[in-house]
C-alpha cells in the first residue's frame, strides 16, 4: 500500500539492520540479563546533580519518507543535558565486565542508537551540531567510563538515510502484508457453523477485555472451545488496529497443538496472518553437546551476516512458522533455528510460546516486551490454572554450597581473586549453616532478603566475568559459565525481591542451599502486564476466582467470567466413594480401591484412566491391581517420558478397542489435562485422592504467608492447588457433544463442603456410593440410558 505508516523503535531498528557476525551466547546473554533500570536511575540521578539541565528518557520521534514508505521512528534518550554551546545526548550501557576491557568501539550498536537519537534531537530542536556520550556503568564497582564523539547533522542523516535505505524493503513488505491481512480478516466468520452454548459469550467477553485493555478471567468447562473463542475475537482486533500481535501462551508443549489447529483452521477459511510456534532451544538446536559460538558449531559461525536474506525469504513464502518448517529453513541455510525462530518471530502477527517467553525475566522476549515505546500486544494464557506456580519458579533463585566449593576448586590454581571471592560467600554459607545447626532442626527462616552476600556476589562476577572472556574452551569452563549464571539470576532476582518473599537456608540432599522463594508471584506479574494491552487468562478450573486473582494479578479493568458445560448432563456420570485416602491410611484401604477400580470398568468394554497423586502411590495400587486382575490390558506412566513416549502411550488409546484397557496416570502430569480423547477413545476416570501437594517446606511457607494476611493459608497452599489437579484429569472424559462417560472419585475428603463448594456446577447430580455393589448398579444403569 503506497503512504503505508510503518512504526519501529531506534532500537529494533538498529538490532535488525547492523547486527553482524557471529553468535557467541555464552557471554552476551550474561551480561544482558544485568541490563536493567537501577543503573540507569544511578548514573541518571548522579547527571541531574551535575547537570542542571539534564532530563532523562526524553522520548524522541521523528517521521522519515523513503520511497513509497512514511516511517515513524521513535525511542527514549537515557539522558540530555547541555555544556557550553552543545547539547550531549547521553546513552548508558550497565555491564559486569571490567571497564578497562571496553573501548569506545566496544559495541557498534550502543553507538549506532546513540547516533539516532541524537539525528532526532537535531531534527526537533534545529540543531546543527551535537555531541553524544555513550557511558558505561560498572555494576559492582558503580564506576562509569564515558565517550563523547562531535557531529554535525550531515553526518548524522546520511548515517540514519543508510540505516532507513536498508530497512526499506522490509517496510515496503511489512506494509504490503498488513493491507492483505487486515482485509481477509475483515471478512473472516467463525470457522464453525454455530457457537456452543455460551461459547459466543467467551469471545465477546474476549473481545471487550482487548477493546477496553483489561484483564479477564474466565473459567470455561473442558470441550466448550476455549482456544477458538479466544483467538478469533483477538484476530478480530488486530483488524480493528487494537492489537498488534497475539500471543498464545502456553504450560506444556502438549497444548500448543490446540492453538496451532485454531490458527490453520482459520487460515483454511481465507485469513491470511502468520503464525510461530517457538521451541525451546534445548529441543530445537542442531547442536546441543556444544556451545553456541563459532567454534564449536557451524550454525553460530557468520549467522548475523546471513540471517536477513534468510528471514526475508521465509516471511515472503511462508505463513505458518511451525517447528518442521523452522528446521527445514535452518537446515537448508545452515543457521541456528532456536535464533531463526526468534528472528521470524517479529515478522508474525501470532505467536505460540511458552509461559516463559512472556514472563520469565531470564528468558522473555526482549526484542518485543524491553522496548520503551510498546506495541499493542495480547496475551492468551492457555490453562492460565498452571502460570501460579510456574511463575513462584520463574521469580524465585537458589545457590548451592557444593556448587561454590566445586567451583572453587576448579579455579584455585587459576584465578587468586575468583577462589578469593568464593571464599568468602562460602564463609557466608557457613554462618548461616552453623545457625541452621544451632537451632537442631534443619531450616532456617527470614522475611528480609540476604543483603550481606549480595557484595560477595557482585565481586565474583565481576572477575568472572573477565576469566570467561579470556579462557573460553579452557577445562571445566562450564562449570565456571554455570555458577555465572545462577549467581546473576540470583542478583536479578534479589533486585525484585518484595514483600511476596521468603528467605530460606535449608540442607537439602546432602548440599546447604539459600534461597529467594517467592510466594505471591502477582507483584512481579502486574509489572509484566504492562507489556500487553489486555490478558486473557483462561482455563476449566479457575475456582475460587479470588485464589487466583491474588497469585496472578490484575488490571484496572478487570472482569470475570465462568461458563457452564455446554455438553448434556446425562451423557456423565459422576459418583463419589467416601474411602479413605490419607497417607497414613493408604495400605488399610488399598484393597477395596482396587475392587472399585474392578467394578467401574466392568460393565463396559473400553478406555479408562485412573489417576493418582503420586508415583509412589500409583505404583503400589498398580502392582497388586496387576496380579489380581490378569485379563485386563494396563499399561502405567512412566516418570519421565520423552514426546515421542507420550505419544506412543497416547496412540493406545483406540477408538476401535473392543476390549478393556486401563491407563494407569498422575494427576499433574502430561496426561490429566490439555489432551483429547474424544468419543471412544476415553469413557471413564477414575480420580484416586484430593491431590494435595506434598507436605514440604516451601508449602508450608506458603500456608504462613497466607495466615499472617488472615486468609486460609491451608486451602491457597493444599487443598485450591490439589482440587485443580483432580478437576484437570476429570476433564478429560467429556470432550464434546456426543461424548459419553462416567468419573467416579475416591476420597472421603470430597465428601466435606469445602470440596463439594470447588466442584462444577454440572456435578449436580453427582452419586454417593455406599460400597461396591451400589457402585455396580449405579453404572450398570447410566450405561444401559446413554
């Protein structure tokens, strides 16, 4: 489209159009994850008392015609200040590194934004001179080395000219694409016939959460389509200009499936809109047993020298980005697909990732959720249930005295000042062991976050920090770059560190741990949800609403919705049998859990789960279930299970099998929920026990928290997340319309109000079973009427 107004930051801008070379992970990635505001606010405050003119994040735009292309280039100036006759615009960059190591051509980027912002600077204030000052920020030592460099204004437009005169043909196909993909979208219906009872009322409510950018919680039974309902009303408000890219945001690989099929079905019906799916780079990399850098891996070596005309290529014929594609692509032009993925990911208009991507500080998105100037972007969070503790890891951070004294070693003939300074966070180790010790018992507590050994750290990486510069590929440098990595991540999250965290010192398999647990994960999420327009959580279980509210957060405009199953009620039976499942209990009423798992399966041939709480637990109802019942197909979960196993175990599950078999699961795991086993395939499950996590020492923290704020700290750390295990794996029986089934849940803990007030409203006319026998008849006549 000619006239077309493309927007972009100065720093996208620069990344995409200058980067060169090769990758080389092991470094950069440290010292990025340090990049933050705290030492911007330092150095900008100690300007502000030099200067007393200078401003800080001076937003700056500035409209460029090239061709048939208008750009609107836009960012934030850390610093402007004036000495003598010019104005100096000031760019900081923090680092670990030592400064004497950094030069003023330290990084060709840092002085390219620069340059850009001080054109702009130029342009609004007709100025024909200027300096830039380009400044480095020393995290332990809060030393700052600076460079100033003069320019005119010719100078600086022919370098943004150059910069603009090789974006343009990325523009031009940014404008052409978003003209094609606005129109199909106009005329896009919903791909299905008709919604599903209150499934409309999902997307609307959906979209009026984009339209109004707020958040919405909304807990929709398994089977109504909940993946669809949320998509279309968001592709909807990308061609209204409400939103600029989705992302579908997910716990477990499993699920994303769902959202890929949503977005081809679409694509089927004439949508034209490009879709990712990322991969973890662990699954993903071609060359896992090395490091990513050139010498090890011929995908590393010259990747930023050829990657454009790779991207360019791919975005021109392709507009489902799957991992299949992905790798094909990288194969062919043999670069890195975790790093193509990320690349192509910010030519797309959809994006299928995992949690992290979005909100995990070490690993998100930065090239979309970092920059000052934000785009509009939607977040759907798929089985928003599991984000509460994915997010309590996310935010937490843990060090290891065994790792410092493994490390330690290693170093002592090599660096003095590195074995100086692990010394000395081991001595800070051992105080707090020998006050573990002191009080008998095998923990220690604090509410307050561990400033003393916050020093320690800094200096470690700091001399680290020049060790790994110029000993790569020396023996036992991984272990170094590993105990690098967890001290930063530990600093990063010490910076965050609220009132939503406990402290903690404990003996824990043999090694001496601290960490930064953190409890109430909303503080650091809300903080997040300033990158996103409007956030859609949903999932079949999010009761009580307010227990999730208080994990996950919220915004201004909040709203809340909770839809009953569209499916008929008689197509499921749902009976209770008041056994005792409790720990201490278990053996006592092993025997009769296997009768009753006998006499659910007997009156029909078919397909049946029976989920556990635990391994443990499974194994040894397994075990004698097996020896007794030798005529019936079992087949078990396995601890770890790699996709390829899981889908073998789910390929068991015939549609045609016109005999019994039973799956013997976990409730928690990758088979009690984000799965469909449709018609056939499933037609009974039975949940053995109410799920509660394991008692430990961060549960019980959590149930603290909870009590001092006088909310019940027992339910937000056991019963809510257990009950939400058993409502995930009890919903894998009903999937759709002509789905029939029967759940049969054993634990006489669901027979107490508090469990019955979490159950389902379509659990009306759930049955109490009296013992075996009344089990038999209560079955014998559901299967008989459906």
């Amino acid at each position: 489209m000619v006239n077309e107004i493309i927007k972009i930051s100065v720093r996208n801008l620069i990344e995409f159009i200058l980067r060169s070379g090769d990758i080389d992970s092991e470094y950069r990635g440290a010292n990025r994850a340090v990049l933050g505001t705290k030492a911007h606010q330092k150095l900008q405050k100690a300007n502000e008392q030099s200067f007393d003119d200078y401003r800080k994040e001076v937003y700056l735009k500035c409209e460029l015609s090239y061709g048939k292309l208008n750009l609107i280039i836009d960012g934030r100036a850390d610093g402007i200040f004036r000495e003598g006759d010019f104005y100096i615009v000031e760019e900081i960059k923090s680092t670990n590194s030592k400064l004497d190591l950094i030069d003023e051509n330290y990084n060709e980027l840092h002085l390219a934004q620069v340059k850009f912002y001080a054109y702009m600077y130029c342009i609004e204030n007709n100025i024909r001179d200027i300096k830039i000052q380009l400044s480095y920020f020393q995290l332990s030592t809060e030393e700052v080395k600076s460079f100033r460099r003069e320019y005119n204004l010719e100078e600086l437009q022919e370098f943004v000219m150059y910069v603009v005169k090789q974006y343009e043909k990325w523009a031009s196909y940014k404008s052409d694409w978003v003209d094609k993909r606005n129109e199909s979208i106009k005329v896009l219906e919903f791909p299905y016939k008709s919604y599903r009872h209150r499934q409309r009322d999902l997307a609307v409510a959906v979209y009026n959460t984009i339209k109004n950018e707020g958040i919405i919680y909304a807990e929709a039974p398994t089977g109504i389509g909940k993946t669809i309902s949320t998509t279309f009303p968001a592709i909807k408000s990308i061609g209204e200009g409400l939103t600029d890219c989705i992302f579908y945001l997910t716990s477990k690989t499993i699920t994303r499936t769902v959202a890929e099929e949503a977005f081809i079905k679409m694509k089927a019906n004439g949508l034209k809109i490009k879709s990712i799916s990322l991969t973890a780079k662990d699954k993903i990399c071609f060359n896992n047993e090395k490091s990513c850098n050139a010498e090890e891996c011929e995908y590393a070596k010259g990747y930023y020298d050829r990657i454009n005309d790779v991207v360019y290529e791919m975005i021109k014929k392709e507009d489902t980005f799957s991992r299949e594609v992905i790798e094909q692509y990288a194969q062919m032009y043999r670069v890195c697909p975790f790093e193509l993925s990320l690349d192509i990911s910010l030519f797309c208009d959809a994006v299928i990732c995992d949690y992290n991507y979005a909100f995990d500080p070490r690993v998100n998105l930065k090239r979309f959720f970092q920059e000052t100037v934000k785009e509009n972007y939607v977040f759907l969070v798929d089985e928003s249930h599991n984000l509460v503790d994915r997010a309590r890891e996310m935010y937490s951070s843990s060090l290891s005295k065994n790792k410092i004294l493994k490390v330690r070693g290693i170093v002592k003939a090599k660096s003095k000042l590195l074995y100086k300074y692990l010394n000395s966070i081991n001595r800070f180790f051992n105080d707090y062991k020998g006050e573990v010790q002191g009080t008998g018992g095998n923990s220690l507590i604090i509410k307050e976050s561990p400033t003393d050994i916050i020093p320690l750290l800094r200096n470690f990486l700091r001399e680290a920090d020049e060790y790994l510069v110029k000993n790569k590929g020396t023996e036992d440098y991984d272990c170094i770059l590993e105990l690098y990595f967890d001290i930063n991540n530990f600093i990063n999250i010490f910076e965050i560190y609220d009132e939503g965290y406990y402290t903690y010192f404990t003996f824990e398999n043999g090694d001496f741990i601290v960490k930064l647990f953190c409890i109430e994960p909303r503080n650091q999420l809300e903080k997040l949800y300033k990158n996103a327009r409007a956030i859609a959580m949903f999932s079949a279980t999010l009761t009580p609403k307010n227990y999730y509210m208080d994990m996950l957060g919220r915004k201004e405009t909040l709203y809340s919705l909770t839809l009953q199953s569209p499916f008929p009620q008689e197509n499921l039976s749902v009976s209770l049998a008041p056994i005792a499942t409790k720990f201490v209990l278990r053996d006592k009423t092993k025997s009769i859990i296997k009768e009753y798992i006998y006499e659910f399966i007997k009156n029909r041939k078919g397909n049946y789960m029976v989920f556990f709480p635990s391994y443990a637990y499974m194994k040894s109802i397994y075990d004698g279930f097996r020896g007794e019942y030798v005529d019936i197909d079992i087949i078990i979960q396995k601890e770890s299970m790699n996709e390829d196993e899981r889908e073998e175990f789910l390929k068991e599950f015939d549609e045609n099998n016109v005999n019994t078999k039973i799956a013997f699961c976990v409730m928690g795991g990758v088979f009690s929920e984000g799965i469909d086993l449709i018609r056939e395939k499933l037609i009974g499950a039975i949940i053995v026990g109410v799920a509660l996590p394991q008692i430990c020492l961060e549960r019980d923290l959590i149930k603290k928290y909870y009590d001092d704020k006088d909310l019940s700290g027992y339910d937000y750390s056991y019963t809510y997340p257990g009950m939400t295990k058993v409502l995930q794996a009890a919903g894998r029986v009903i999937r759709t319309m002509e789905d029939k089934g029967a759940i049969l849940l054993i634990d006489n803990r669901f027979y107490t109000k508090k469990y019955f007030n979490i159950m389902p409203q379509n659990w009306n006319h759930i049955k109490l079973i009296k013992n075996k026998e009344h089990l038999n008849i209560v079955l014998k006549e559901f299967w008989k009427n459906v």
